[in-house]
C-alpha cells in the first residue's frame, strides 16, 4: 500500500530531523513546565493537529511519485507540522521570554507552510488536468477506483453499462456504437506460453487499442479476452471504419514474448451494435450477437 | 433390516486431495497477482514451503478456506474460469497422462468420472440418453458457499479442454442450479451463449456424436493406446478405491435406492451411525437430509423424464408419489420448475 514510501526516504527522514531538533532545542533552551501548568486542552488541540498534519504527508508520500507537486506539498505541510510541533511543545516546555525564535518559529513556519502548500496545490491541479487528459480514454469524466479492473487499468462491467447508459441520456437521439472484440483462440495462447504471457497480451492489446481511439471513445474490459469500446455520437459506417482500423492494428501489432522473446501475431473478432436511444444491455447484447457471428473476422454491412 | 452400506467415504476433515494438485493452480494464480501466501492461507494452519513439498494433503475444509480466502483477496469473478483454464491436463503425475493420452471424449469422461482425484469435491457423472450426453456435476463434500466457485471452475476446465483438444469450440450446453449471478458475462466469455440457471442441477450437455470422435492429435502430446494402457495401469494402483466424499456417499445410497424412499433414520443405519450423530455430521457438511432427498429425487426424475420419456403420471407411481398433480407440486418444490418446463429448457440444439 506505501510502496511508494520508499523513495520519500531522505524527505521523511529530513522531516524526523527536523522535529528532533526543535524538540532537542526547545529542551535546551527552555525549562519544563509544572504539571498543573499544562492546558491539555491545547495540548490535544495542538498536538492532534501536529499528528493529524504528520498523517497527511504519510499518505501523499505513500500514493505519489517523485516530483516537483510531491516537493511542495510535502515541503509546505512540513512547515505546518513544525509550526504546530512547536506549539505543543510550548505547552510542555517554557521558553525565556528573551527568546525572540520561539514565537517567530510558530508565525513564520505557519505562513511559509501555507504558501508553499497553496503553490503546490496549484501545480497539483495544473499536473491533474494534464493527468485527465491521458485517462479520458478510460474513464471519460468519472472516477471511481473500485470498477478498475486490476489488470488492464480499465473500466469493467458495471462502468461500461453506466456509460452506455450515460450516453444514451445524454445524447438520445444521435446514433451510438458499441464494439466489442475478443482475441482469436487466446485460451490456446494461454496453454502454450503460460497466463503470464496471456496477462501481458492483454494489458499491451488494451494500450494498443487506446492508441487507436478517438478522444471521446471509451475502452473498457468485458470479461476475459474481451473488451468493449462505447463510440458515442457515431454512426454505423464511422463505426465500420473504426472497426476495421482496429482489426488491421491488432493484426499488425509485433508482440514481444516476455520469455522467449518471440514475435506473436494475433487476430480479433470485432462485433458492432448501434442506434438510438438502446439501453447497455441492448447494445451489450446486440454486439456480442455481432461478434458470435462475426467469426471470422467481417464487417458488418 | 438391511447390512451396512458396502462402501467407504470420507468427511470434511479428510486429509484427502493433494496440495500440489488442483489447489496449487489456484494458488499459483494469487501469487503471480502479488497476493502473498500467507493472506490466501489464513485460517487453514497450512505453510506454503510445506505445500511445496508436495505430500501434503488437505481436508475438505481447508480447500474451502482457501477458495473462500481466494475469493475475497482477489475480488473479481474471473477467478474461478481463470483456474479452470489451466486445470487439465494439469500435473497430477500419471492421472494427468491419462487426459493428454484419452483419444476421444468417450475414454476421457470414463477417466473423469472414474478418478475422483481429477475432480476432488465434486462428483461427475455421465449419462446418455438418444442423443444427447449429460455430464452432471454435485456437491461431493459439502462446500457450501464455494459451491458456484468451483461448479464455475471445474465446467470450465472441462470444456475448454476439450475445446483445445478440437481445436474448436463445440455447441456446449449448460444448465446450472443455482441461480443468475452478477458476472453472467464472465459464463458467456468462457462457456458461450447457451447457460441456464436456476435449473436445480449443474448440467453440461453436447450431442452425442462427439463421444466417439477422435480428437485431432494437434495439440497433444502423441497418443497412443499403449500409453494410455500404461497411465491407467499406473492410477489402478494408486486410486484410492471407491473411496467417496460424505455427501457423495448418502446420494449415491439414495439413489440406487430409488424407487424405495428412504427415511433418514433407515439411512443413517446404512452408515452405521445413529440418527442424531448422521444429522449432526450432515449439518456439519452444511446440508439437510430434506435437502438431499428433494435432490435425489429430482435427479431420478430427470433421469427418466430425459432417458425413457417418462410423463407425470408414470413418475409419480415410480415415486410413489399419490397422482401426477402431487407429482408436479413436488418436482416444482425441488428445482423451481414444473417438469414440462424443464423438458423444454433441457432441449439440446
């Protein structure tokens, strides 16, 4: 789940010095308070907003990956957590009233904090939009982790029928397609090169399919070797086109063997539904009729 | 009253099937998804450097355990087709031999249905009738709610096996007990279009001219009847004989009772065990007796209905059933269904 923690190492660990130090100072410098002198309702206060802020940078060092946003987030919240540490350090610890650091440590870090989380956030949301626009193909404006399937990073069932549907809403009186194509005799793939192999193909088949799709078109995966592409505001014979692009990439597509390194040609099937206003499972249903009839390989006319 | 039953069997806490065989290809597809072993393992008090040994055996139980562990860490429905798929021939030693060196389906059903090892914790068997094969799948052990996971699984190792072997995909049909899951698609990619649910037993059917045709020697390690002969002299030997699963056991006794009705009190006595310690026992395996009966009765049912084309009125004096309408009541109690109905979904073609 933190995998991605190990290359924040020097960062956290830059972090963890940090907050030794100012406790170390503080200890120095500073005489501890009495028991009765301590406001705990600060102390939980401040203390629970230093570990709740410790959390934050936990979770988006363990989900993002090296990079000038991480930096700035990172860094900007690290300011915050050293202000708040100190604040519930002075709850424990009296610092001389000479001391002009203590004071300028909490006013100055707050702020800096701030401004470098806001910076942050921005090239965040900028990095964001560029992000979107590489996953348009996939999930097309809704994100919702849980219908990914693990494999491919597509969209399943579920997804496919609610975007189908979304469409159909949205759009109920254009023409809509739906493509869905499986791998020829991949079941033999999978016995002579192992899983493994057939795992591979399928993941490299769905980046390869991506690459072949205009920007609104949506590739998800059906089930096993087949995947369903929702053409909305598309017509028959665009559809046909399409179809037939995809055949010819796939065919022309060099798979590299993980093992061997040997060359694997392979074909799909490629069945087609359109029309107007159909629910998913019209259309679901209407193509995978098209593809059982399509084997071989043919255009629908 | 009758002797004891002459058979042996098993319970749930048989150390019974090989970890290395049927088990290890469903978990060789967690680990090479990242899922560690110890997370699949949980629960069984099993290690998997000791499963690599490969003279561990497990219980019923913890095949379940791990099945039930399987289906909730990998969370998606194609699990259970996907460990079917690399099921046979698998390398269960000369077992696996016997299905690379079967030359039709005919000799390869016989190997199935014969070997309880290829097929642990479901039980196979074939029946014809005038031209239509029925390879029936059951409970064999009691696995409760992995039954559906492993029905999915073992359907589909078989057929596409023999899908490989022909290097095409035959006009399978398929009828299955339980009822539409979620995943229909998941059935439709890997079985085709002709599934059926909710149909009270778990059927693969396909025309009977295919029994007899040799399989293409395409895909196939060369055959010959001579290795054939030496695989199956080899699994003679090994075969535990007879040997069934608790539940397998008491069907079996009810049916070849049939028509003779059982009561639970009469079969428990063929167990040698008293009532309350059979009913007890059977709860464990997560079955009734009511429940096995109905079964039972329904299978001998189809049986005839299929076979000799029996109609309403001879099965309820077959079963002693009062007349044709109780009949029906009693058929639509136990698989949902009247029998006109099922006569027509179990139609092949």
């Amino acid at each position: 789940m933190f995998s991605l923690l190990v290359h924040h190492k020097n960062k956290g660990l830059f972090l963890i010095g940090l907050l030794v130090f100012a406790f170390a100072t503080n200890l120095m410098l500073g005489e501890a308070k009495a028991w009765q002198e301590i406001d705990w309702v600060d102390v939980v206060g401040e203390g629970g907003s230093a570990f709740a802020i410790g959390l934050w940078i936990l979770f988006i060092l363990g989900s993002r990956p090296q990079g000038r946003v991480t930096n700035l987030l990172s860094l900007g919240l690290g300011f915050m957590l050293l202000a708040f540490w100190q604040d519930a350090l002075d709850e424990f610890i009296r610092i001389p009233a000479e001391q002009w650091w203590d004071q300028g440590f909490e006013s100055i870090s707050m702020p800096i904090g701030i401004m470098l989380l806001t910076y942050g956030l921005y090239h965040w949301h900028q990095e964001q939009i560029s992000i979107n626009d590489q996953l348009r193909k996939r999930e097309q404006y809704f994100r919702e982790h849980l219908a990914v399937d693990k494999l491919t990073h597509l969209g399943r069932i579920d997804f496919l029928r609610s975007q189908i549907n979304r469409f159909s809403k949205l759009f109920p009186f254009n023409d809509h397609a739906l493509l869905i194509l499986d791998v020829e005799n991949f079941s033999d793939m999978n016995r002579k090169y192992s899983t493994r192999e057939g795992d591979r193909f399928l993941h490299a088949l769905s980046e390869l399919l991506m690459l072949n799709l205009r920007k609104d078109d949506l590739l998800c995966r059906y089930a096993g070797d087949r995947f369903a592409i929702v053409l909305p505001n598309t017509n028959v014979e665009t559809a046909n086109i399409l179809s037939k692009e995809l055949y010819t990439a796939v065919s022309n597509f060099a798979f590299k063997l993980e093992k061997s390194g040997e060359t694997l040609y392979q074909n799909i099937n490629i069945g087609i539904a359109h029309g107007q206003g159909l629910s998913a499972d019209q259309f679901i249903e209407q193509a995978n009729t098209s593809l059982n009839q399509s084997k071989p390989f043919s255009i629908v006319a | 009253m009758k002797q004891p039953i002459n058979i042996s069997w098993y319970e749930n806490d048989a150390r019974i099937y090989p970890a290395h065989f049927h088990a290890a290809g469903l978990m060789d597809i967690l680990l090479e998804r990242g899922i560690e072993s110890d997370r699949f393992l949980k629960g069984t008090r099993l290690f998997y450097d000791d499963l690599l040994k490969g003279s561990i055996r497990l219980d019923s139980s913890q095949f379940c355990h791990i099945i039930e562990n399987a289906k909730r860490l990998y969370a998606l429905p194609e699990l259970s087709f996907r460990w079917g798929h690399g099921m046979f021939p698998g390398h269960f030693d000369a077992y696996s031999q016997l299905i690379c060196h079967a030359g039709n389906l005919k000799q390869l059903t016989d190997v199935l249905s014969r070997y309880s090892i290829l097929t642990p914790l479901l039980s196979l068997k074939i029946w014809e009738d005038a031209d239509t094969v029925y390879i029936q799948w059951n409970d064999a052990i009691g696995l409760g709610t992995s039954y559906a996971f492993v029905i999915e699984a073992y359907v589909t190792a078989f057929t596409s096996l023999v899908n490989w072997y022909f290097s095409e995909k035959l006009p399978w049909k398929f009828s299955f007990s339980f009822s539409e899951p979620k995943h229909i698609e998941e059935y439709k990619v890997n079985l085709g279009d002709n599934v059926q649910f909710s149909m009270g037993v778990d059927l693969i059917m396909l025309n009977k001219s295919w029994l007899e045709k040799p399989f293409p020697s395409i895909n196939r390690n060369l055959s010959s009847n001579a290795a054939f002969t030496v695989a199956k002299r080899q699994c003679e030997n090994e075969n535990e004989k007879g040997s069934l699963g608790f539940i397998e056991a008491i069907a079996s006794v009810l049916n070849n009772e049939s028509p003779n009705i059982l009561s639970l009190n009469e079969t428990a006595d063929r167990f040698g065990m008293s009532p309350a310690t059979f009913k007890r026992k059977l709860k464990n395996h997560g079955w009734s007796f009511q429940r096995l009966q109905d079964q039972s009765k329904l299978e001998v049912s189809l049986y005839l209905i299929q076979t000799k084309g029996l109609g309403n009125t001879e099965l309820a004096e077959y079963l002693n059933i009062t007349d044709a309408n109780n009949f029906r009541k009693a058929f639509k109690r136990w698989c949902g269904m009247t029998p006109a109905t099922i006569r027509e979904k179990l139609v092949y073609g």
